[in-house]
C-alpha cells in the first residue's frame, strides 16, 4: 500500500509525518553530535515556522494520534484508577463546636 501525502509518495514512516506536517523531524528533535551554534539556529528556524503556522501543534497531535490508532490503538485503552483513600481531617477549626 502507498501513502500519499499531498501528491507526495512517502515511502518510510519518517517521510509520511515530514510530509503531513510539511517540515523534517531533524528540526524539531535536533541531531547527534550537533554544536551549539546549530543548535540555535535549528531552534530559531523552529520558533520561526510556529510563528508562521500557530496550528502546527494542534496538526502534530492530530498525526500522532492517527498514528497511534493506526499502529497501537492498545495506547488508548485507558483504565480508570481507583480513587484515593485518605484519612479524614479532624475539624481543628478553634471555637468550632464540637
């Protein structure tokens, strides 16, 4: 099965997301072994697409989730905890009736 993204054939999983959210993975995760001048450069270019496009975020999570659902819908099974018991505080309140 293919999967194209906005005419684009993406061939790995890593081109798939790049695709859908229109910039490398690199830019956001950063690389081994990088300086800090690229560093901070890689981090400027990233504040500067979030300043053009406020919804990436929101297009991030989205493509997370469809991933997760696609490859490990078990992620979203969530089981409720079982609430807390804690000891009931003694009314210390001065002038309180007792």
């Amino acid at each position: 099965m293919r999967s194209i993204v906005a005419g684009h054939v993406a061939v790995t999983a890593t081109e798939f997301v790049e695709l859908a959210l229109g910039s490398p993975l690199d830019l956001w995760l950063g690389v081994a072994g990088e300086s800090e001048m690229e560093r901070a450069a890689r981090l400027d270019a990233a504040r500067d697409i979030l300043a053009d496009e406020p919804d990436l975020p929101d297009r991030v999570s989205r493509v997370a989730a469809e991933a997760i659902e696609a490859f490990a819908p078990e992620l979203f099974n969530v089981t409720p905890l079982a609430p807390r018991v804690t000891a009931r505080r003694r009314n210390s309140r001065k002038g309180a009736a007792a």
